[in-house]
C-alpha cells in the first residue's frame, strides 16, 4: 500500500463500518489533491504524485460539515490552500452522497432477500 492510498482506505473502513450496523457520527470521506504548478488535480495517479510540487488530503464528516484530517505537503499560499480546500471538501461531499447511495441500496436489497 502506497501512503497516498490513504484517502481510499478511509472511505472504504467508513463504508464497511456503516454497513455492518456500527453506530457513528457520520460516514468519512476522503480525498487527495495534487498541485502541479497552476493546476490542482484530485486524486491523482501514482504518476502525477511523483512529479507534484505539493499534496494535500482531507478527510470529512460531510453531514457534520466538518474536516476531520488535513495534510499538507509542500509550499502553499493562503489562497491556494483555500481552492484547493474548497474542492476537496466539496469532491467529499459528492462522495459521501455516493457512499449514502450505496448503503441504501445495500439495505434495500437485504430486506427484499428476507422477504422472499
């Protein structure tokens, strides 16, 4: 496993969580984001990480609306660290929508198998 993998685990152990019935305060997404001088990439390709000028991840509560990890890597300004926030959690709550999905259809279909 690759650190920049991280973002992938997190979303998966949060998915698996919710689907086995264990309480929590909300699922948790995450993403990475590479910086690759003017341009902002998420999750990008082991490629694109190897040639970045800087990496920032974020893990989210998208129903709490709350940032539960942040790292930074590289120089940064204020300004691009503020972009490049906005699409992370903004790419978090999309995933989260995702994930919600998921785990309805996942019920749904459980409780069309018992009732048959």
């Amino acid at each position: 496993m690759h650190a920049d993998d991280l973002p992938l685990v997190v979303s998966c152990a949060s998915l698996a969580l919710a689907d086995a019935g264990i309480m929590m305060y909300d699922l948790v997404t995450a993403v990475s984001l590479s910086c690759h001088g003017p341009n902002l990439i998420l999750d990008p390709l082991v490629e694109e990480e190897s040639h970045q000028d800087g990496s920032l991840m974020v893990t989210y509560m998208p129903s709490r609306v709350e940032v539960t990890q942040l790292t930074i890597t590289g120089e940064w300004s204020v300004s691009r660290i503020h972009e490049a926030m906005n699409l992370c959690i903004s790419a978090c709550s999309r995933l989260g929508d995702v994930m919600r999905s998921c785990l309805k259809e996942a019920a749904a279909a459980a409780a069309d198998d018992t009732n048959e």
